[in-house]
C-alpha cells in the first residue's frame, strides 16, 4: 500500500510518518511535493505518486491571520481540499482528511456530535467548514477527522507558547473559560494507526457512518488548567522557568483578531462505538509530550 500523507512538516503530519510505516509505503508530502496553496497542481501531482490512500492534514491554521488572509484560508483549507477529494474519487483512492472543533460555535455545555449543526465564528472556523462540506459533495471514499486543540513537542502551539512564555515571563494570564480536551499529536496519529490496523481494513473503516468522526483526547480541562498543567511538567523535568503566578481570565479580557469557540468539547461516543477507539486522557499524552520536548522553533503547520 503507497500511502501519501501531506503536511509532514507540521504536528499531525509528522506524527503519522513513523507510525504508519508497517502497513506500507509511506509519501512524505511537504510543500515541495504537494502545495496546497497551488491546488491546480494537485491532480498532476497524485498521478504522478499514485498513492492507494491519501491522508490530509495539512491546512491553514493560522487563526488570526486568517481573519486579514481570508482568501490563501479558503484555498488551503477548502479548493485544495476540493481538488484532493476529485483526484481520490476518480481514482477510487480512500481519503483521511482533517478538520477542526472550530467548525463549532462554542455555545452551550454539552460536547458536540458529528451530527450537530456547525456554526463557525472564525474565517479559519469557516473555511475549515467549507473543505467539509466540498469533500463530501464529491461523494468519493472519505473520512473527515474532526479533533481538538492539537498540540505537539515541536513546532507552533499552545504547548510550546507556554512554554516559551514560562521562560520570559513572571506572570501569565490564561483564559479560563474556553473548554475543551488538549490533544497530542500522537494521540491522534496512534488513533490513525489503530484504524489501519482494522481486520477489516481501512477501506472499510473509512467508510462508516457517514465519514466523519471525531478524534480527541479524554477528559475536559480550560486553557487555563491546561497551561498550569504544563507548567507543573515542565517543573518537574527541573526546567529554568521564570514564571511564578498564572492568572485565570476571561476570553474577554485577552484581545485576538478571531472568536474562539468557548465550549470545544467533542463527544467521542462515535470513535469508541464505531471504530472501536478509546484515547488516553489529556494528562497522559501532555506527560508523554513533555519528555520530548525541544527548544523553540518556528516549523510551519502547513
């Protein structure tokens, strides 16, 4: 099996490299190989690969920026997709592609299902929505994986701005009322990789239940607690921290360009049921995270 994974300098994509090797052939497609930013190129470049299945997390993900660069959002994170979900159908190619708790417009309390209605806040929100919605009206063999404040020891995300911020800073101020299940890197490749393993296959896996499901940590936590968590790991590996006090603070006192969805939660019923999947908790994979964390750096998510 050639299996073609983009993004692979980011989180996501760097993650499942390693771990999908034993069931075959793994393309590792950065931006050289596949440019989501030039989504013409994209059929040409699948014929050339020839991948037996394509797996797509590579996005925009800037959330901020988006909100100014409304238009490379939507082509990333919608025609690329587009483009990618044609090329798969006509071949007959399965598709694993990724989206976002964001399609959500964070209210209530209760965790959202794949088969509640999506309301983004944000262009990121929007234009993640919008790569759905333009996979599934193609109609080929597809799975959108939907999953939640994804995070890894390298590269640009909460973890590695805490932990940066830690070093600089006596205070930190943390928004506390944005709920959701901080989410590993490897927690979600692990999660990719049990769904190879299937007896059934993948093919089969991928085609169940509408092809979406949602993919997330276990367990509940706020930015803030989040934050403290990762604190107290990087205490506890001896790190030079200069921080002494993290206050608790509501989105609105922490100015950003883009909304951010205050209730983030995913209900993982679907994942469990389905496909027979259960995640650790979030604890589990910020300590497993911790023990492979490196110095900061600038790597691009897409």
């Amino acid at each position: 099996m050639r299996i073609l994974v983009t993004g692979v300098t980011g989180q996501v994509g760097s993650a499942l490299i390693s771990r999908l090797s034993r069931f075959g052939t793994v393309i590792p497609a950065d931006r050289t190989v596949i440019d989501l930013s030039a989504p013409r190129e994209i059929a040409a470049r699948l014929n050339a690969l020839a991948p037996d299945i394509v797996i797509n997390p590579a996005a925009y993900t800037a959330v901020d920026k988006a909100e100014d660069d409304r238009d490379l959002a939507f082509l990333v994170n919608e025609t690329a997709p587009l483009a990618i979900a044609r090329w798969t159908a006509d071949n007959h190619v399965p598709l694993v592609h990724f989206s976002t708790d964001y399609v959500f417009d964070g209210t209530g309390t209760t965790p959202w299902r794949e088969s509640d209605s999506p309301s983004p806040i944000s262009v990121y929100g929007l234009s993640k929505l919008a790569g759905e919605v333009a996979i599934q009206s193609v109609g080929g063999p597809h799975l959108i994986v939907r999953t939640s404040w994804v995070y890894a020891p390298t590269g640009t995300n909460f973890l590695r701005t805490i932990m940066r911020l830690a070093h600089e800073r006596d205070e930190l101020r943390i928004v506390a009322d944005q709920f959701g299940a901080p989410t590993s890197a490897a927690i979600i490749a692990d999660a990719i990789a049990a769904m190879f393993a299937a007896p059934q296959g993948i093919s089969n896996v991928i085609a169940r239940d509408s092809g979406l499901v949602h993919l997330a940590a276990s367990g509940i936590t706020t930015r803030h607690e989040f934050g403290c968590a990762v604190v107290e790991c990087l205490n506890a590996k001896g790190a030079p921290l200069k921080v002494t006090k993290i206050v608790p603070i509501s989105s609105d006192n922490y100015a950003m360009k883009a909304k951010r969805p205050l209730n983030c939660r995913l209900d993982l019923t679907r994942l469990a049921q389905t496909f027979g999947i259960s995640t650790p908790h979030w604890r589990s994979g910020l300590e497993a995270a911790a023990t492979d964390l490196l110095p900061i750096d600038d790597t691009p998510a897409y």
